[in-house]
C-alpha cells in the first residue's frame, strides 16, 4: 500500500512539473514584460518555435536511434529503464544536454544551409529585438527580448521533457501502455 502510495506521488510530481513551471512562467511573463506583450503574437509564437526546434535539434544529436527503438524501449537493461529523479534531473533536464553538437550538425549541413540555419538563428533574436524597440520604450523591449529568451528556453525544455516523458511513460507502462492505446482506439471508433 505504502509503495503504491509514492508511484502516485512520482506520476503527480512528473505529470504535474510542467503544470506548475508553465503556470509560474506566465506569472513571470506577466511581471517581467510590457503589459502588451501577449497582444504580439509574433514575438511569443517566434520565441516558441525557435524553442521547439532547439529542443527537437537537443533531442537529435544527443540521443541515438536506439533511445527511440520500439524493440528495445522496454527491456530492462534500455535506456528508459530509470528512476523518477534519474528521470527529472538526467534525462527531461535540458541543462544536461550538450548544445555544441547542435552547432557542429548546422555548420556540417550540405552547400552552405548550415550557415543558413545558423544565420537564422542569429538573426531571430535581432529581428525579435527589432520588433520589441519597434512597440516599447528601451527598457520595456529589453525586458520583452529577455521574456522572448526565456519563452524560447522554456518551449526547449518542455519539448525534450514531454518527449522524454513519452518514451519513459511508455517503459513504464510496458504493455499496458499498448492495452490503454487500443482502448483510446475503440473510444474515438465508436464516434465518443
């Protein structure tokens, strides 16, 4: 009973982390931005994008095939096979990650597109900072292109967590992850 008790601490701690930092994050946008920040779409939906395809690019050079292997997500000597805090302060940490693989794969791109992708890279934080002189007073841009980063930062984070937590959810789960999809299945079926 005792230990059924902290597997569901673990899942609410794990399940719940991205609640709490998503809903603390707004709170900090809130408090760190220009009031009219979350009325230019472009400069958060910028800052996202940019963190999703750093996390995806994380993901990419830091992780094999074989973390992503169906056949051997679920033996027991696989990569999945972890503790919550291995889990929380290894695999779903985005400050674990080595960044300069991401540069050596740009830069290794056929014909120059690595410079190109690199470039472009450099040139969204200016245009976001453009963007932000171009609404706000100095200091007001300043803080809204710290907020940017920080959106960017986040949106890397929750990307490699939500991805790691799939694949760790899913060794976990082993094949009752397999019984709850087949359900999930059968319930939008029947038009629910």
């Amino acid at each position: 009973m005792l230990e059924l008790l902290y597997t569901l601490l673990q899942i609410l701690v794990v399940i719940g982390i991205p609640f709490v930092v998503s809903h603390g994050g707004e709170h900090l946008i809130h408090a760190l931005a220009h009031h009219e920040f979350s009325e230019v779409p472009i400069l958060t939906t910028l800052s996202r994008l940019q963190g999703l395809l750093a996390g995806g690019l994380l993901l990419y050079v830091n992780f094999d095939s074989g973390y992503f292997d169906l056949q051997g997500l679920f033996l027991p000597e696989g990569h999945w096979n972890l503790t919550w805090t291995q889990f929380l302060l290894e695999r779903s940490n985005v400050f674990k990650y080595e960044w300069f693989p991401v540069l050596r794969l740009l830069l290794t791109l056929p014909e120059g597109q690595g410079w190109t992708a690199l470039l472009a890279w450099i040139v969204l934080p200016l245009l976001l900072g453009a963007l932000c002189l171009r609404y706000w007073p100095l200091r007001e841009a300043l803080l809204s292109l710290a907020t940017c980063a920080g959106v960017a930062l986040w949106s890397a984070w929750l990307t490699i967590y939500l991805v790691c937590l799939l694949f760790w959810g899913l060794f976990l789960l082993n094949f009752w992850s397999l019984a709850l999809m087949a359900l999930y299945i059968q319930y939008r079926r029947h038009g629910h």
